[in-house]
C-alpha cells in the first residue's frame, strides 16, 4: 500500500469510527501488506513512520482536532520524531497504534505513538508536533489548546525521558546549525520547522 493510498483510506475509515479523547489513547488497526516489506521480510523501517502518519490522521479525525484547526486555518506538522524497535512485524500481521499525547510545552505537542501486537509493544515512538498558520508561521500551543477544546490547559509533567530526548534533539539542532543562536532549555532544544 502505499503512502498516499493509505492517507486517503484513512481519512475515509477515520470518519466511520468512534470518537476519541483529543489527549488519546486513539488506537488504529493496521496490518503488514506485501509493499510494506523490505528485503530482509520484515516491515521496512521507513513504513514504521509512514503508518505512524496514517495513525495520527486517524487521531486527528476521530478527536476532531483536524476539523477544528481546519476552520482556523492552522495545521500540525512534524518537527522531529524517533523509534525504538523491539520486534519485527511480518507480512499479513495485524497489529495496532496506540496514539496519545504526552504533554506539551508552549512551542510543541508531544505525541507517543505505540505499535501493539497480542497485548505488546513491538515499537515505540515520540513525535513533537507544531502547529503552523496558512502562512507557515509557528503558532504557540497556548493558541491551539483553546481550539481543541482540551480539558486541561495545562500540560501533565512531561516524563524525564521526553526532556532527555529533547536535550538530544537539541544537541543535533546544534551540530546542523552550528552557532545558531537561541535560549537555553527546553524550549530551544527541539527543532524548528
């Protein structure tokens, strides 16, 4: 399958399931086509982030997010991502994405994205998420947490290991732009889009 058949079937299907939290767990049926396949027969490693796409537009359908930032003009794109695998995915094998958001800081979103086989996790993933206006301009949080409709206003503690991750992800913001200035911290430590 590929990476747009698959956005498109997602949008169809997204529209006939459940309604889900904004804050997630969405959780996403999938299962392992022959093109998902690398040489080795197991699901190439890039399908992983492909599908995890697919299970967002899923999460953003389902939780209405998408409809409502649309209506506003606003979107939400990647600005880094990392995996963790555990185990391999075979062809024919069904599997599940648990999506759900960790919490956010005033720049980005931070969204934890599952591959659960038979009750495991066989992957793991972290995605910061920034929204962007029609003009691509980077929107704070404090401005989409409102069109969300979001119980809380207020970030649940971010877990010690996603400030581990954003400290890396601030170290290879450095070593691409060298002397690029910017405060210290969190907030600086991610990328930009």
């Amino acid at each position: 399958m590929t990476n747009l058949s698959r956005t498109l079937w997602m949008l169809l299907a997204s529209t006939r399931r459940p309604a889900c939290s904004p804050l997630g767990p969405c959780i996403t049926p999938f299962r392992v086509f022959p093109g998902d396949l690398d040489f080795l027969l197991h699901m190439n490693n890039a399908v992983y982030f492909s599908v995890m796409d697919s299970a967002r537009i899923d999460w953003l359908v389902r939780a209405k997010i998408w409809q409502r930032l649309s209506k506003q003009n606003l979107h939400l794109v990647v600005a880094g991502e990392t995996i963790q695998f555990r185990k391999s995915l075979q062809i024919a094998q069904a599997y599940d994405i648990q999506t759900r958001v960790v919490g956010w800081d005033d720049r980005a979103f931070f969204v934890e994205q599952r591959f659960m086989r038979q009750g495991e996790v066989w992957a793991s993933a972290l995605v910061r998420l920034r929204a962007l206006d029609k003009k691509n301009r980077a929107v704070t949080t404090d401005v989409v947490l409102p069109i969300l409709d979001a119980a809380q206003v207020k970030s649940p503690p971010l877990p010690a290991w996603v400030d581990s991750w954003m400290q890396a992800q601030g170290a290879l913001r450095q070593s691409i732009h060298p002397g690029r200035p910017g405060p210290p911290g969190r907030e600086n430590a991610g990328a930009r889009p």
